[in-house]
C-alpha cells in the first residue's frame, strides 16, 4: 500500500448535526490489499476513491461505526415485508466498472435527493477508480437498472461505500432491500461483517442503519466493537 502522511481538514458546518462543526483526519492511498482494508475498516476508516478518512471533531462522538455479523442478521418484520416486495427484483454483484447505465442511476438520485448536478468525470474518479479492492451491485425491476451500490471488499468483510436509485422507484424500499441482498453475498463469500458506516442517532437521514439487528458499534476511545 501506498499511503500520504495524515492530515486533518478545517473545521467546516457539520452536514449531519446542526450548529456542530466538523473536521476530518485523512490521508490518500492506493494499492491496498484487502488486509490492510481490514485494519482500517476496524479502526473506523472509511474510503471514497482513493481517500481515507475518519471523523477528528474532538470531543463529538455523534458519528458511530457500525457493522453487521452477517452470520446472526435476522430481518426485521417491516425489513422481511420489503423484502418480499423485491423478490422479482434481479441482484448481480460483479467487479466495480464503469457503466454508463449505472451513472444515469447515480445522476438521477443525486438531482432528484440533494437537489446536485453531477458530470461523468467526478462519477468516474470518486467511484469507479477505486484504491482498494471494490464491488458494483446492480438491482433491475423488470429488466430496467433501478439501483446500484459501491462496495469495498477486504478480507473478512464487505464495506457499503454509496447506494443509489432512480426516482421512480423510491417506494419500493431498495436501499433496505440492497442491506440484505449484500449482506446473503457477504454470506455466501465466507465474510465476517457488513460494514455500514457511520450511525448517527440523532439525524434521521443516518439512523436507520441501527435497525438492521444485530450489530456492532465501535468505541472511538478503545477501539473495540460492542
């Protein structure tokens, strides 16, 4: 693995949490083994494309990595209803790659969820030229692209990195369905743990990972999973 030295960014609006700040510890990286993946996927980094990064806000501990042990997941009753509702749906998860489809997907989400124009470089830089070992989940509705996911892969676990779908299919519930879907794939690879991100309790748009059961949470001030 090729790393910079950390650094921390400045302290900028928190996104999640009004009238908190935020700053980030991060550095950049490529060529990273899914070994080393492991490491800091349980040290409570996350990646987009080549940057590494983990929250440094100083005595704020909003954001909370969280992980499934994908061998005890149990649905819950709302989580199996959805479910069933996508039965039909077709899951293929391959390498990560560039596909023009899975970008309409992506344009689409983001103009329609955060009100954001996005260009097809960006696309490609921040999700397709990935610096460790990367997955592209696809869910079709029919035939037609409805989803897609980035995953991160490493050793012992499989990483969400960004789920996205297009508009009019917002009620079909694919981002809890895509949860389960990748979860049965980290399964059925032999892997520990489905890392989700950061859980948030107090922002609606981040709290929804906690309901997927069991999990674990980890402590920034040991370090260890719960």
């Amino acid at each position: 693995m090729f790393r910079t030295e950390q650094f921390t960014t400045p302290d900028e609006p928190c996104p999640y949490l009004a009238g908190r700040t935020m700053r980030l510890s991060c550095f950049y990286a490529r060529d990273v083994a899914a070994g080393e993946l492991d490491v800091l996927l349980s040290s409570g980094w996350r990646t987009f494309g080549a940057t590494y990064f983990r929250p440094d806000c100083g005595p704020c501990r909003a954001c909370v990595p969280l992980r499934i042990p994908v061998a005890d997941y149990r649905p819950s009753k709302s989580q199996r209803r959805t479910i069933r509702r996508n039965r039909l749906a077709e899951v293929r998860i391959g390498p990560l790659r560039y596909d023009d489809g899975v970008y309409e997907v992506y344009r689409d989400h983001s103009e329609h969820k955060f009100g954001k124009r996005v260009d097809r470089g960006s696309f490609i830089e921040g999700f397709c030229e990935s610096s460790c070992p990367s997955l592209l989940s696809e869910y079709r509705v029919n035939g037609e692209l409805a989803a897609a996911g980035f995953l991160n892969r490493s050793t012992h676990g499989l990483s969400s990195v960004y789920f996205c779908y297009r508009r009019r299919f917002g009620r079909w519930g694919l981002g809890v369905f895509s949860v389960s879907a990748e979860i049965g794939y980290a399964r059925a690879q032999g892997l520990a743990y489905y890392y989700l991100g950061y859980w948030i309790a107090d922002n609606t748009s981040m709290c929804y990972k906690e309901r997927h059961r069991p999990n674990q949470k980890m402590d920034w001030e040991t370090g260890e999973w719960s």
